[in-house]
C-alpha cells in the first residue's frame, strides 16, 4: 500500500529533486572538464536566432491560422 501522506510525498519528491540535481550536475562538470563547453556569447546568439525564428512562425501562423 502507497503511504498517502502529503509530508511523506513531499520529502519523497525533494529527495527525488535532490538526486536528479545532482546528476544533471556531474554531467555539466564531467563535460566542462572535457572542455565540452559553449561562451555565454555563443548561447546569446543561438538563443537570437531562435527568439527570431519563434516570431517569424508565430506571424505566419497570425496570418494563414496554421
């Protein structure tokens, strides 16, 4: 039987939180220790493009309804 306590589920989900957190920082360690990394720079400009490319799909779907 699942224990329905809220405090339970609450400190069963903050543990899940916590481990998943973790893992998602090995990861960005292990690649940043690889040299695996991407400039602030690089990601402003990639996240342009795509803010560019967004507004461009959102008129055409303002303007044809698709």
């Amino acid at each position: 039987m699942t224990d329905t306590n809220p405090a339970i589920r609450v400190e069963e989900d903050s543990a899940d939180d916590d481990v998943s957190f973790r893992a998602q920082v090995l990861v960005g360690l292990i690649a940043a220790d690889s040299g695996d990394v991407v400039s602030a720079e690089e990601v402003e400009v990639e996240a342009l493009a795509w803010r560019k490319r967004m507004l461009v799909a959102m008129n055409r779907k303002e303007r044809t309804g698709r």
